[in-house]
C-alpha cells in the first residue's frame, strides 16, 4: 500500500534508521563532530583523537592544561552535546 502524499528525504531516512536501529549510532557520530562546535577551533586544533564507545566520548588532548581547564566543563559538555542531539547518547566525557 503506498502512501498518497509526498515525504522529504530527510525524514524518509529517519524513518528508515529508526526502523534499523541506526540511530543510536549516527548520534555517536554526530556527537564527534559536535566536539569542535560546541568548543571552537582552538580546542578542536588541540584534541588528537575522540572515541564514543558506550555512551562515554573519549576525547584525548595534546595539552595537560587544556584538560585540566575542561576537567571541570565535562558535565555541561555533555548536557550541551546532549541537547543539540536531542537525545541522551553521552552519558560520560572522559579526557585523556
């Protein structure tokens, strides 16, 4: 049976990873790229690499200093990533 009315791709693709259980996944993926959004092009030029394994995002720094000032933002980091998702798939922000 098809439908009458015409979808955007958009939201057909939604659809069809929430049918697949996709979402969970690109959201790990997005929450990456969100990491030098939410805290600029200084941070991003300092981070090596970011893992999100488990609802933790990994993030390893070059700098001792910029952990040490993120160590205490981990939490409103997380909301913020969070909330730009719009969903909870960060639950943790470990710095490395």
């Amino acid at each position: 049976m098809r439908k009458s009315e015409t979808l955007p791709i958009k939201e057909l693709v939604e659809a069809m990873m929430k049918q697949y259980g996709l979402n969970y996944k690109y959201n790990e993926v997005k929450a990456v790229s969100l990491w030098s959004e939410i805290l600029g092009q200084g941070v991003d030029k300092m981070t090596r690499n970011i893992v999100v394994k488990n609802g933790n995002m990994i993030v390893y720094l070059n700098s001792s200093v910029l952990r040490n000032h993120l160590f205490g933002m981990r939490e409103a980091i997380c909301k913020e990533i969070n909330k730009r998702l719009g969903s909870e798939c960060i639950r943790n922000v470990i710095l490395k």
